[in-house]
C-alpha cells in the first residue's frame, strides 16, 4: 500500500476532516484513505464519454422515434 504526504492543506480542511473521521469513529487516515478510494472509484467524464460511444445503439429507438415520443408528450 502507498503513503501519501499531502502538503498546504488549509486548517479548515484539516479540522473538518478530523470531525468528519471522528464522528466515524475512524482515524484521520482511515476516513481520508476511504474518501480518496470513493473518489478514485469514480469514472472521469471522459471515461464516462468513452464507454458511450463504445455502446452498440444499433437495436435502440431511431432519432425520429424519440423526437417523435418527445413530441407527443408535449400533447
């Protein structure tokens, strides 16, 4: 597992993240740890972006289709 030094945090960060990982019962290592995993968990947009244009869309609903449910929605 890696150590990570993060330098130049503002205080405020610093103390909001000490009572967030305390009233979780956590250390300040274990709650940070957890929040950076969530985040890297996460797809980027341009990821996002990637994986739909990789899908097949041949089988879905033409434009046409769709503009006309839109507008009859509309009705």
């Amino acid at each position: 597992m890696a150590t990570l030094y993060i330098r130049e945090v503002p205080e405020a960060v610093s103390e909001t993240l000490k009572q967030r990982a305390a009233a979780q019962g956590k250390s300040l290592s274990a709650y940070v740890g957890a929040e950076l995993a969530r985040i890297a968990a996460r797809p980027t947009n341009e990821e996002i972006a990637t994986r739909l244009r990789a899908k097949d869309r041949s089988t879905g609903p033409s434009a046409e289709e769709i503009l006309a449910a839109v507008e009859a929605g509309r009705r």
